[in-house]
C-alpha cells in the first residue's frame, strides 16, 4: 500500500471487518444522506487510521437493499 501510495498509484483493497471498521460501519449506517453508487448500491465516505497505517486514508462503505426474504439464524 505505501509503495503504490509512493509511486502515486491509486489502489482499492478490501478491509477486513476489524473493532474499528465496525465501528465506522455502524457510524455510517446512521446517515440518511447516501449517495447512488450505481447497479442498486449506494455510498458513503470517510476517513479512517488503523493501527499500523502511517496515517488516515479514505474509505469507501457500500450498501445495497436485499430483495426478497432474510432468513435469521441463532
């Protein structure tokens, strides 16, 4: 990540659900204003610093609606 930073790259990674990725999830998930991503998602921005990251960088959450019946397990 920080070399392609270096090398002035743009990258796109998946995060793994992490305490404080959850944490920003939930936070996002109390917005109202979400933007239309496109193919039946929408999007919210952030900024975000785990530990081990020299320093904040952007994060991008997706959402989409789920159609038909969710079936709850537990």
């Amino acid at each position: 990540m920080i070399e392609a930073e270096a090398r002035g790259i743009d990258c796109l990674m998946k995060l793994r659900l992490t305490a404080k990725v959850k944490r920003l999830i939930r936070k996002l998930f109390a917005y109202e204003q979400w933007t239309d991503a496109g193919c039946g998602f929408t999007a919210q921005e952030a900024g975000l610093q785990l530990s081990g990251w020299s320093r904040s960088r952007r994060v991008i959450v997706l959402r989409r609606t789920f159609k038909g019946e969710i079936a709850l397990v537990g």
